[in-house]
C-alpha cells in the first residue's frame, strides 16, 4: 500500500520538476523568455488546484479507486499532448490539461490512508508515504537532464505518458477499493457547495490548511526557482540539478522516517513544534548565507532548504491527519479542500513570485523566510486556540486541541 499511494503522490511533482532541464531548449525552439516558461508551472498549478476541488467529492460520492484510473488516463493523453506540441499556446493547454488530472492520486490516496487506518498507523503510513514521495523531486530532475542529454525535450512527456500508464496497470490489479457504496455520498452539486461552504465556515480547518499551506511555501519558493537558481545563481548545468533536489529531498525522507519511527512515542503536537522550528531555523540560516556569501556553492547554498524539507516532513503528517480527522464522512472533500488551499500558493509563488524573487539570493531568503513565519504563525494560533477550547465546557468537539491526537 505505500509502494503504490507513494507512486500515485509522485506523478505530480514529476510533472514539474523533470520539466526544468529542458527550459532553456523549449524556451530557444518556441520563442519564449524565462517568464514565459514560468507560466508551464503556474499554468499547471493551477488547473491542479481548480481540480483538486472535486477529485476528493468525486472519490466521496464514485470510490477512489474508480477516480484514480479516470485520472491517470487522462494524465497519460495529456502528456502525450504536450509531448506533441510546437507552439507555447499548445504547451499551456496541454499542461493545464494535465493539471486537471495530476492531483488525482495524491489527494484521493490521502483519503485512502484514513479509510484503511486510524491515530499512530495512519501517521506512520503517511510518512511512508511521504519518504516515497520525498524521492521525485530529487529523481525527477537528474532523470528530465538525463533524457535531454540523449534526446529532445519531448520525450520527458513521453516518460510521464509511460510513468502514467504504469501506475495504471499497478491500480487496476493491486489497489482495492476502500470506500464501499454503503459509504458513499450523492454527487448533487447543491450537497457538495454544503459540505464544503461548511467546512470553510470551521476556523479550525483554515488555522491548520494556511499552517501547512504557507510552511511549505517557503520551500516552493526555490523549488519553482530552481531553473535560475541552479543554472544562474549555482552556476551548474542541466544535468546537474541533483545538487539542490537530492540534499533537499533527502532532508524530506529523513522528516518523515523521523515521524514514523516517532508515531505513538512523541505527541503531534510537539512533533509538529519541532518541525515549524527547523523550517524557521533553515530560514534563518538562508538569509545568513545570502548575506555574507557573495558567490553561493554547492553543497553549502543548499543545506538550509534540506533542513527546511526536514521540517515540514515533520510537521505535514501530523496537520493532514488533524484536518482528516475533523470530518470523517467527508475525508475526500476535506483533503481536496486542504491541497486547493496549498497550491493556490504554489501557483502564486510559481506565477508571480518566484520570476520577482529569483533574481536574488537575499529576495529568495527573505521571500523564503516569510512564508516560514506565517506558518509558524497560524500553528501558534491554532495550537493556543485549542488550549482555549480546552477550559470552556461548551466547546464543540471540533476545537480540541492536537495534544490530545
């Protein structure tokens, strides 16, 4: 089961980091600056969190493993397409295209980790799955340089139609079904806006989805920088990525071994603490660097964003499972919620920030940095908000507080 959900999770980051090779030859073939190439991202992000909205509902109401293989097929055709592409135009709908079907299995999957186990199993399946997925950032880059150095860059969306495919195949005879028709919502578009507008109306679920949401922020801020940030900044070539996404994608296996090993031993509440302090640290730690370094080196530039990773690998598992667990007749419809919320702010950090940022180490780190805070922020609040709850006797259920997870 974690072999396959963290194969169905890695589908999406593959489809943004094997791309970032091949920006420079895309870019020369289809008359397209560096701004330009940074909307394949934006445009990608946020087809995904437009869907994300009903992939979640769709597995509430169809059963997850139905929408999977929907998903994945569509997936597999859109690459295709974009592989197939001469012009950007023709690019930007294919990749929204994909967008459209790429959050299928890390969202539905999420629902399935709860459908099949509950409190510290839960935690250390999550985690799992997290070091799984931990490895296509690090992998999916090297793989996207490896492939240009023997062919043109079509054929890394080629590789994502077979990786689809693949996964496919592996779904249709190894996943069972966990969300049987006895569970089932009804897909009526007016039960839906209810659910979700009631779920939106819970504080609780807005404290923890930004916590998470921002905290992650901080390192997607160089992920979706890492074509300027290797190639100009680092002065590295295309097939030398690895130099920023293993060290950083190695901090994220370690966090989540960590909240494996520490599940049912070390409380979620102090787990998480511990990982919104390393993220803080890393960014103290960037902005140190930035400063004082006027040439940035490998490995040293990229040390801070590994301990950065390993913070949110810490904290991540615990917040998903909190949010999960607040709505249990409407997990697919709370984790699609959870991931808009998140890639609403990545397709803003990709779009907008990250062209505004890059241009800098110091503006990396602050940008970085800030995103770190604001998280740090909102989990303060939630976390003294439940302690609030905690001492007014009327207090609905929803308000406990995560110590007691």
């Amino acid at each position: 089961m974690a072999l396959l959900l963290g194969g169905l999770a890695m589908f999406g980051p593959f489809s943004i980091d094997t791309l970032f090779p091949a920006f420079p030859q895309i870019g020369a073939q289809m008359g397209a600056d560096a701004l330009a190439m940074q909307q394949t991202i934006s445009v990608y992000l946020l087809a995904y969190a437009a869907m994300s909205l009903l992939h979640g509902p769709l597995s509430d109401a169809l059963g997850r493993k139905r929408v999977i293989v929907s998903g994945l097929l569509v997936f597999a055709l859109a690459s295709m397409g974009c592989a197939l592409a001469v012009t950007l135009p023709q690019l930007l709908v294919f990749r929204a295209l994909q967008g459209l079907s790429a959050g299928v299995g890390l969202i539905v999957g999420r629902a399935v980790i709860r459908d099949v186990l509950h409190g510290h199993d839960a935690q250390r399946l999550m985690s799992q799955v997290s070091m799984i997925f931990g490895i296509a950032p690090a992998v999916a880059p090297v793989l996207g340089g490896w492939l240009l150095g023997w062919t043109r860059w079509p054929a890394i969306f080629w590789f994502l139609a077979a990786f689809a495919l693949a996964l496919l195949a592996a779904v249709w005879r190894a996943l069972p079904e966990t969300h049987l028709p006895a569970a089932r919502l009804p897909l009526h578009p007016r039960a839906l806006l209810r659910g979700y507008a009631g779920i939106l109306r819970n504080a609780r679920f807005w404290r923890l989805s930004a916590a998470a949401a921002l905290n992650f922020g901080a390192l997607f801020v160089y992920i979706a920088s890492a074509p300027v940030f290797v190639l100009e900044r680092l002065r590295l070539g295309p097939q030398q990525f690895g130099w920023f996404f293993i060290p950083m994608i190695s901090g994220m296996m370690l966090g989540a071994f960590v909240s494996g090993r520490a599940a049912g031993r070390v409380t979620g509440a102090r787990m998480a603490a511990l990982g919104f302090a390393c993220c803080l640290l890393a960014a103290v730690l960037n902005i140190a660097q930035a400063a004082l370094v006027p040439l940035p080196v490998v490995p040293w530039a990229v040390l801070p964003t590994s301990l950065n990773a390993f913070g949110i690998a810490l904290a991540f598992p615990i917040i998903t499972l909190a949010i999960l667990d607040m709505y249990p007749q409407q997990r697919g419809g709370a984790s699609s919620l959870q991931a808009f919320i998140g890639l609403l702010v990545n397709a803003l950090v990709a779009g907008l920030l990250s062209p505004l940022l890059s241009g800098s180490m110091l503006a990396l780190a602050l940008g970085a940095a800030a995103f770190s805070v604001a998280g740090w922020l909102f989990w303060w609040w939630e976390t003294h908000a439940g302690r609030r709850a905690v001492r007014m006797p009327d207090a609905p259920a929803a308000l406990e507080p995560l110590q007691e997870l």
